[in-house]
C-alpha cells in the first residue's frame, strides 16, 4: 500500500532559535513569522519540525496530518497531546490546547511516537 503525503501539510518559516538538536518537536509561530520550540505547557502549537535547523535557516514544519514527535514521557494511542515545557509532546492537561492524538504509542522520555496533528488546537476543558 502506497501513502500520500500532502504538500499542503507542511509549511516553510526561518527558524528564530538554533533547532540542530531538536527534529520532531514542538514550535511556536511568532510574530515575526519565524518559529521556535515551544517553552510553556500552555503555547498553542502550530507545527512540529521536520528537520534540524539552525538559527535562520528553513524549518519545514507539519502542520496537519500524521508526524513523529519527540515524547517527554510515555504516551498511550488516543491520548490527547500538547507541549511540554522542553517543546515535547505530553499528554494534554486540562490548561492546554491539545494539537493531536497518539497513533502509535511512546514508552519514554526521548522515544518517538506518531501523532495525527489536529488542523487546529483544541482547548481542554
């Protein structure tokens, strides 16, 4: 079986932090149109990065659709997640704006899991 990917599920903004360690975490878009990794637990997501930029350089972002992202703990398919404070994926708590749900599952701090990313954050009551 084939997969599609969607090129309208990845987006292109200049990197505003040095991303070298940080392929398949969280970010931010900032005012000046450039991204950084998510810092607090309450910051709506708008991607998660696909390669390891540099300050200044491209970082393709996901935005929609299914990606890996770097768990800060262990996460169970259909938790709901959002960022840590390391821009990790975290099982969303109820002051957060979950961006996705897993879809394959996390044992650990620094494992990688797959999650359907959310077309748009979803406030936790």
């Amino acid at each position: 079986m084939s997969t599609t990917v969607n090129d309208s599920d990845f987006r292109s903004k200049i990197s505003g932090v040095d991303m070298t360690s940080s392929q398949y975490m969280m970010v931010t878009l900032e005012t000046d149109d450039t991204v950084i990794l998510a810092t607090a637990i309450t910051d709506i997501i708008y991607g998660v990065v696909q390669n390891a930029p540099n300050t200044g350089e491209l970082a393709l972002i996901k935005v929609t659709g299914e990606t890996k992202v770097v768990a800060a703990a262990v996460l169970v398919v259909d938790n709901f997640v959002g960022p840590s404070t390391a821009a990790k994926a975290q099982v969303a708590v109820s002051t957060q704006y979950a961006r996705g749900k897993v879809v394959a599952a996390a044992g650990a701090d620094l494992d990688v899991a797959v999650i359907q990313l959310f077309d748009t954050a979803v406030a936790l009551a």
